[in-house]
C-alpha cells in the first residue's frame, strides 16, 4: 500500500518509561519537627502520601511499592521502598505493593513502609516511643482482621500514643464542605482499586446504603492491555505497566454520550481528531545509503549473475537431454534386438537393466519419452542466433546446417554421431519454435474472432451482455479472495489449512518412501524414475501445487488475475451505465473504506516496512470504552450495576423519595455532589455524571457535581483539617491504653469511620 502523500502525518506520542536518574526520597529538615503535630498518612493501594497535620499538601508522596536486592559481592540484602524502586530496571520489574486487591496481605511490607515513612517524616523517638497521634485510612467495610493488625502494627512495633481511623471517602467530603458534620450530601470515590459511592445525611454516612463497584484505576490499565494486547497480537516489543498507565491517563476520557459515540467513532472524519499515535521506544537500525553509481554497479552484478546461471542453467539442459537421448535409444536398440528372440531371452536381459518385467519395462519408456518431448520444447539454441522464421535463405542452408540428420550411423565416425545427435536436438527445438509460432498466430486469430463476436453480442443485447460480464467479475472476485485468504491462513501455523499442509507433507513424504522402498535400479536416470509416477493424473499436479505452492508463483497468479480484473471492470465502467467507481476492486480494497484498517492503522496508510510504524499503537475506540466501564462494568466482565444505576436508586427509591417526587434528603444530597479519589481525574468524567443524573431525575431537578482541582490529595487534606479539630480528634482517636484495655477487636464509633456514631 502506497503512502497518500497528500495526508499530513499524525501527531505522534512516545511512550518511555520513567528515568532510572529519579532523586531518592528527601528527608525532613529534623529542626521543624514537633512531638506533638498528628501525622497524617493516607496509606493508599497506589500511593503513599504522609505528611504533618500542620502543612497544607503532603510532603511525601511515593508509590506504595518495595522490592528486596541481593547484592553478592557485599553479601547483602538492600530494601528499595517507594521511588527508589524506580533507580534501576531489575528493581523496578521486581517492585510488588502489600496490597492483594482491596486489602493488605503482605504486613511485612506494611511494615517496612510504614517504618519508611516516618523515617523521612524525620519523626524522633523517646526511648523507642513516638510521641505524635497517628491519623490513618481505611476501606469501606474494612475487614476486622485488617484493623486488628494496624492497631498491633501502630501500639506493638512503634508505640504510637494513639490513632484514628477513617474512611477515605468521607475524609474528602470533610475537607470539601464548610460544616461536614451538619451537610447532607453523595461521595463517589474513584479510587485505584474500587469506585465507593456513600451517602451522607447530617456529616454521618450510611454506611448500609453505601454500595461499592470492583472496578478502579488498576482495573482500567490492564483491561486496556488486554484489549492492545487482542489488538496487536505480534507488536515487536512489550510495554509495561507504567506505559499503559500513562496510556489510560492521557488520552483516555469518559464519553459524554458512548452509545452514539461507538457507531460513529470509526470514521476518517472522527479519527482525524480522536485517533491517537503511541510509538513505543526501540532502537532504529540505519542502513547506509549508496551513491547512484554504486546503485549502477551493483545492478550490473546482479545482470551478470544472472546471465551466468543462465548460461550453467542451460549447458545442464544440453547435457541431460544428450544423456536422456542416448539411453533412449539404447533402450530402443535393445529392443530391437530381441524383437526375434524368445520372450524369456528379453524379459532376462530387462531383469539385468534393472527392470521387473516387460510392463515395467513400457512404462519407464513411456515416460522417457515424454520427458525427451518436453525437453525439446526448451530452446537450447545459441542465444546471439538469428531466428530461422525471418532468415529468407533458411530452406537454402537447412541442408548445411542439419546436414548429418540424415546420413545413417554406421557412415559416420564416433565424432559425427555425437555432432548429429546435438543437430537433431536443434532441428527439432526449430521445428518446436515453428509449430509453436503457427499456435501463436491461430490463438490470436481466435482471440480476434472472440472479440468480434462479444463486440457483436455487446450491441445487439447489452444487457445480456453486462450481466454475464459481472457474472464473471463477482466469480474472480470470488477466487481472489479465497487464494488470499488461504495465503494469509497459510502463515498461521494454527490455522486448519496449516495444519492440513503438514498432514499432506507428511503423507506425501510417506508415501515416498514407501515407493522408494520397492526396488533400486541399477542404472540411474535423470529426473525421470519409472517407480515414480506421481504426474501421470492431472489431480497429482493439483495436490503438488496445493502442498509445495511457490510463493513467488502464487503472487503472480494473484497479479495476473488482478489484471484481468481490472481489464474486465475497464470495460464494464465504459459501457455499463450503472457500474461505477465505487464497485471496483481498487475502490473495495482502499484503506480507506476498511473498518479494519482504520480500527487498526487509523486515517493514514499503512507501510509495513517502516520500522516506526510496526512500534505504533492506534488508540480510538479504547480512549471511550475504556472508561465507559464505571458506568456499565458489564463491558469489563464485571456483573455489577454502574455509578449512573446505583446512584439511580439512591436519589430515587432511597430516603423516602419515590421517581416522581425526591424527598428533602435526596434534594440536599444532589445539590452537594464530590467526586474525590485519583481516578476521578479522567476527563469528561464529571460533564458525564450530570448528564446521566439529568435523565433519570425529574425534569428541573436541581444539582450541584462539584470535583476538587486535585481530588487525589481530598483524603489527606480532610485527614489534616480534622486534626485541626483538636477536640473532636480526641474523642475518636484509640489510645493505647485503649488497645490494652479492649483489644485489637476494639472500634472507635465516629462519623467519619467504618462505624457511624448516632448521637
């Protein structure tokens, strides 16, 4: 396929992976520390982000990850946490988080993160005791065992004086809101391992109606490996999780309206704008490039070359046609001499050449035979020689030049038999030439007569005439997508007809063997074994071409019958008024007009030669379907109810409101909605959700869809603006000596936490 020249390139993204050269994580200046500022951390499954209270952003953010190094020569075991995991490839490939989906299952980990945390906190210790509260989160309907192991964790291992315990969801509507435990008002929480979706009524959220989707951030970036993956099943190089992250982060977007953004969305009008270039890095091999008189030179070689094999080519023929002639006739001469002879006297004399009988004796001969006129048929002519047919004196010097055909043997010395022989071989290659030129002028005296008389149909019936021309042109239409889909099924070693090929090789190969196995004959022949007759039907020679099919004849099969496509359509767009561009073969087969190309290769063509072209990824429809798993998880496998359906329920059959009249509750809840959580990033993300609620409430329904200018920092922003609250903290936190006294099963009932406190 020829590049459009006249189609600007596409924008093209390159996707690397983060620099080893990251600086490792800073340390707190220790002269700032206080003993007594709470230390927010917000221990999420993607990132760490820790800092004190009394600071407006986290200082320290880094990916929840760890990883062990065993360096030999020092005898040592290094632990790499967070960014520093990012210094070296084996670190980074080797890296795991603690968490196994919603929960921590590695506290090891837990605990050397933590241990990390505090340590670049610059947190100081009176004989092993920290002396700042801990605020920490955890997930909706935590399990009691995840709890029970952080207050072991926290009181055992560092000896914190206490600790509080919240809801990341409900830590953001805290920051988000003026008075958050007086506010009614809907969270969905867009987190890295789930979406949350709680109500709030009065600060408390309710917990019973609050509904979690299993879907979250790390969900999207492996679904849409998954669906690059099916999508370029042989791309040249592997991509990793940070590239298809930063892939899903960047062009990736929730559709305002999917439904009808998927039918039309593989279009080249749509695709100019929405189809997106990511070119994974590899590095290119530059060819050096010759100067046009080395071009020359090495075109004369390859002449050259040529010309000589032709020449060996040739000079083989020659030799094997004299040798094949000279067994053939000394097998005719021992025919001939034992014509008058008894029977038993022959069948000895073929039993000694070989032979098993007089039958196997006529069939080798036969074949010998046919394989003389076939090769007679090959010009072995000198090639600077004039052609007799134009050579007026021919029948003049015919007699000098074929002069010894015609004189017996037993008047001729050994060096005119051999002479003869090659006159009688180039006698007969003329003769050959000759009858193969009348063919010639009587094929094209049929080819006029057909032509006349189809130009003849053409004017009397039209019709007749157009109809059974497109009759033909669907037929080799037909055939040439077969022979392409076989050629393109026969490069799959899984596809059936490969698998069929290897049956036949085997079978053939078999088959062979057997064959070979009966007998050997003494004397070898060239190319022409009387055991071997495999040839003899027309159906052998279809089975050959089916197993050993020539790929360069196969594609000049394909070229020839492109041709005479596109000769017949010439004359169908000339004298059929209803055929038109459009119905071509050419027009068929643009790319332009294959939704597979454009799903594939986007509004540009393909040339499969260009090294960046096959390190090339066309992201268009997985920009919008993507995404559009929050709203329907059915689309990702996941047999859950969607954001839009959820929240349905809650606004419309919740709270004592019914779809015709919302109750107060679910009024004040709409007018106060947060989108909070790192995956809430995703553009076109909140226009959606108003878009969807405007449909299923009553029409004029007031609401208000509010998201922060970061919603990934609600959580710990909420977490630094209850530790401002210094009363209220005090009356949720669990001190140690509370731990002590009611166990690690001890909750703390808060309206921020897994337990709402209803006063």
């Amino acid at each position: 396929m020829s590049r459009d020249s006249s189609l600007s390139p596409l924008p093209i993204n390159i996707i690397n992976d983060p620099p080893f050269n990251e600086k490792p994580e800073p340390f707190d200046d220790p002269s700032n520390y206080g003993p007594d500022i709470p230390i927010a951390i917000d221990f999420g499954s993607y990132n760490v982000k820790a800092g004190y209270t009394n600071q407006s952003l986290p200082t320290h953010v880094f990916t929840n990850k760890l990883t062990r190094y065993r360096d030999r020569k020092l005898a040592k075991t290094m632990t790499f946490i967070g960014n520093d995991t990012n210094l070296d490839q084996p670190l980074r490939i080797q890296a795991k988080r603690p968490y196994d989906g919603l929960f921590i299952a590695n506290w090891e980990y837990a605990e050397e993160i933590f241990d990390y945390t505090l340590h670049h906190l610059g947190v100081q210790t009176t004989n092993g005791s920290i002396s700042n509260p801990i605020i920490l989160t955890e997930k909706m309907a935590c399990l009691q065992s995840q709890r029970a192991n952080w207050y072991q964790l926290l009181f055992e291992t560092f000896d914190v004086p206490s600790a509080t315990f919240g809801l990341d969801s409900l830590y953001a509507f805290y920051n988000n809101c003026a008075n958050p435990f007086e506010s009614d008002g809907l969270v969905i929480n867009c987190g890295h391992e789930d979406t949350n979706i709680v109500p709030i009524v009065q600060g408390k959220g309710i917990l019973t109606e609050a509904k979690r989707i299993n879907w979250g951030g790390r969900h999207s970036t492996e679904y849409l490996s998954s669906l690059l993956t099916l999508k370029y099943p042989y791309f040249p190089t592997k991509l990793s999780e940070f590239q298809y992250q930063t892939m899903y982060e960047d062009f990736c977007y929730v559709s305002p309206n999917y439904n009808e953004d998927i039918k039309n969305f593989l279009t080249l009008e749509n695709l100019e704008t929405k189809d997106i270039v990511v070119e994974a890095p590899f590095t290119e091999v530059l060819q050096p490039q010759k100067t046009e008189e080395e071009l020359k030179i090495q075109a004369e070689k390859r002449k050259e070359s040529g010309r000589r094999l032709q020449e060996q080519a040739k000079q083989k023929r020659i030799e094997k046609l004299v040798q094949k002639e000279e067994e053939f006739q000394y097998y005719t001469q021992l025919k001939e001499q034992f014509a008058d002879q008894p029977k038993r006297a022959f069948l000895s004399a073929l039993q000694n050449a070989g032979f098993d009988d007089e039958q196997d004796f006529k069939k080798y001969m036969y074949n010998l035979e046919r394989s003389l006129a076939k090769s007679k048929d090959i010009d072995f002519g000198d090639g600077d020689e004039d052609d007799d047919e134009n050579n007026e004196n021919y029948d003049n010097t015919a007699n000098d030049k074929y002069n010894l055909v015609d004189i017996p043997d037993d008047q001729l010395s050994p060096e005119q038999i051999r002479e003869k022989r090659k006159q009688r071989l180039l006698k007969a290659n003329h003769e050959a030439r000759k009858k193969a030129k009348e063919e010639k002028e009587k094929q094209r005296l049929e080819e006029e007569e057909l032509k006349r008389k189809d130009q003849e149909w053409r004017e009397t019936d039209l019709t007749g005439w157009i109809k059974d021309k497109r009759s033909i042109l669907n037929e080799l239409i037909k055939k040439r997508k077969d022979k392409i889909k076989i050629r393109d099924e026969m490069k799959d070693r899984k596809s059936q007809t490969f698998q069929n090929r290897m049956k036949n090789l085997a079978t053939l190969a078999e088959d062979n063997v057997k064959s070979g196995s009966k007998r050997t004959r003494q004397q070898a022949t060239i190319d022409n074994d009387p055991n071997d007759t495999f040839g003899a039907n027309d159906e052998d020679w279809a089975v050959y071409n089916d197993i050993a099919m020539n790929e360069d004849a196969f594609e000049e099969a394909l070229e020839e019958e492109y041709n005479e496509i596109v000769a017949l359509e010439r004359r169908l767009l000339e004298f059929d008024p209803n055929f038109t561009e459009e119905d071509t073969l050419d027009a068929q087969y643009d790319w332009r007009n294959s939704v597979l190309h454009l799903f594939l290769r986007g509004p540009r063509p393909h040339d499969s030669e260009d090294p960046h072209q096959q390190h090339q990824i066309h992201m268009n429809v997985e920009r919008i379907r993507v995404p559009e798993v929050m709203f329907q998880p059915s689309i990702g496998g996941c047999d859950q109810a969607g954001i839009s359906e959820l929240s349905e329920t809650l606004f419309l059959r919740k709270f004592n409101s019914s779809p015709r009249k919302l109750s107060s509750i679910s009024e004040r809840m709409l007018n106060n909605v947060w989108l909070t959580g790192g995956h809430a990033k995703l553009p076109g993300l909140k226009e959606r959700i108003v878009k969807e609620y405007t449909e299923f409430l009553p029409v004029g329904t007031k609401m208000s869809i509010n998201i922060s200018n970061d919603p990934s920092l609600d959580t710990w922003k909420g977490m630094a603006k209850l530790a401002s609250n210094t009363d209220y903290l005090k009356k949720i936190q669990v001190t140690k000596k509370d731990y002590e006294e009611y166990g690690p099963e001890y909750m703390m009932e808060h309206n921020l936490g897994n337990m709402p406190y209803f006063q």
